[in-house]
C-alpha cells in the first residue's frame, strides 16, 4: 500500500524518552509518497466532498513513524503494485 504524509506530529522521527531525532534524521517529509502496512495504523474513510457518484471514499490512517517501509520516490501512478 502506498500513502501520501498530510501531516506529521512533533515526536515524528525522535527518540520518544529523549527527544533527540533519529540517526537516519528524519527521511519523509509532508507531501511525501510511502509504503505503508496493508494493516497496519488506525485508519477511517471519508466520503469525498462534491464526488456524489465516487465509488470509494477516501481513506486516512495514523501511522507511528517506525511502522513506515519506505519513501517512493516515483510517481506513485506511473506503477502497479500487487499484493
């Protein structure tokens, strides 16, 4: 699965009991595309505003930093994905 960061907390890519960033630093920013647990997070769906006839609503998810897999760096619709 493949998301896209809208919004990332303060304790995102840090120690939790120290505070001190991460060595790798932090390696995905906001409007960043990533893979993400098929089950992982607690996700909700939204229904699209002004897309009536849209057969999926949208769906959101928070993520812990450490349940990322990795940043993708291609169009993520210039690909198939199976899983």
């Amino acid at each position: 699965m493949i998301g896209k960061i809208v919004a990332m907390g303060p304790l995102a890519f840090k120690n939790k009991d120290t505070m001190v960033p991460w060595p790798e630093g932090t390696w995905a920013q906001v409007g960043d595309f990533v893979r993400v647990p098929k089950w992982g997070g607690d996700r909700w769906e939204i229904k699209v505003p002004g897309e009536d006839d849209a057969e999926d609503p949208a769906l959101f998810m928070t993520l812990n930093d450490h349940e990322l897999i990795a940043k993708v760096t291609a169009n993520p619709l210039s690909f198939k994905a199976y899983v």
